[in-house]
C-alpha cells in the first residue's frame, strides 16, 4: 500500500507523462493542468489504498481520461475523440516505456523548457502563440501588428535557436 507522500511523489514524478495524456483528449494546456490538479487531489484523497506506483497511475490515466473526455464534450469546440480501443492501446503502451526511456525522455523536456527560456521576450511570445495557443500565423501577425512573413521569419529564427540549444546538450 502507498503512502500519501509516495502518492505526491509519484505524481510529481510523472507530471509531464500524465499531462501529455490528459491534454491529448483535451488539446488545452491550461485546461490539461487544471484537470490534471483534479486528478492529483483524487487520488490523494482516495479512500481506496493504491497497491503500487503501477495501480496509482493506471488509476490516474483511467481518470484523468474520462475527466478530460467530460471536459472535451463540455466545451463548444469539441475535439474528436478517440476510440476506447485506440485508447487502451495507447494506454498499454505508455506503460511499456521503461523507466529509462521515460527519464531520458524528462531530461528532454526539462532541457527544452531551458532553451525555451533562453529566446527572446519576443520570440518566445511568437512561439507560445504558434504553439500554446495554436494560433495560425496570420493570426498572430494580425494580433502583433506585423506581416505574415515576420512572422514566419520569427518562427525559422526560434526554431533554428531551439535545434542548436537541443543539439548542446547531446
């Protein structure tokens, strides 16, 4: 049986993993997160104990899907969701990494987050509207004030600036 501080820990430790899971039902990032927060005090909460890490997160990601589905019929967009058959399989196969694979695949993320930060104010704001936001770039030209190809170049600029500060840490 887990422990409340395992629980925590577990799920700390797996953040990123449990967030791409959610936000792939939900394609919102601060709706992923808020799910995601829900899904933390749940199992926190949880009278039932959790045998394991491996119970706790199938728990989680049985959870955090079906929140996320709620959360998807729920909004006007209404992304498409996936068949319960693709579902399990991806489910099964999140649970097939090891823990090699997923602490290598961490170190990336964190090492990207880095690099993210290293762009500048402006060029990290094009990104973030390009790929938090999903916005289109003639969109972000029109809410920037600038012309479409500024905004491409923007874009060149700071994924060129993300490759070489990836490739550094190889």
């Amino acid at each position: 049986m887990l422990d409340e501080s395992t629980i925590v820990r577990v799920l700390i430790r797996d953040r990123i993993r449990i967030l791409s899971w959610i936000d792939s039902f939900l394609s919102d990032a601060q709706l992923a997160e808020d799910c995601y927060q829900d899904v933390c005090a749940a199992a926190v909460a949880k009278d039932e104990r959790f045998d394991d890490e491996t119970h706790l997160l199938r728990w989680v990601l049985r959870v955090g899907r079906n929140k996320s589905i709620d959360l998807a019929r729920r909004r006007t967009r209404q992304p498409t969701v996936l068949d319960d058959d693709v579902l399990e399989a991806l489910e099964m196969q999140w649970f097939s990494e090891s823990s090699g694979a997923t602490r290598i695949h961490s170190e990336r993320i964190e090492k990207l987050r880095e690099c993210l930060e290293s762009l500048t104010d402006n060029s990290r704001r094009i990104v973030d509207l390009r790929y938090v936001d999903g916005l289109k770039s003639a969109r972000i030209a029109e809410l920037l004030g600038r012309k479409v190809e500024s905004v491409y170049r923007a874009l060149l600029r700071a994924h060129v600036a993300l490759r070489e500060c990836m490739e550094q840490s190889q």
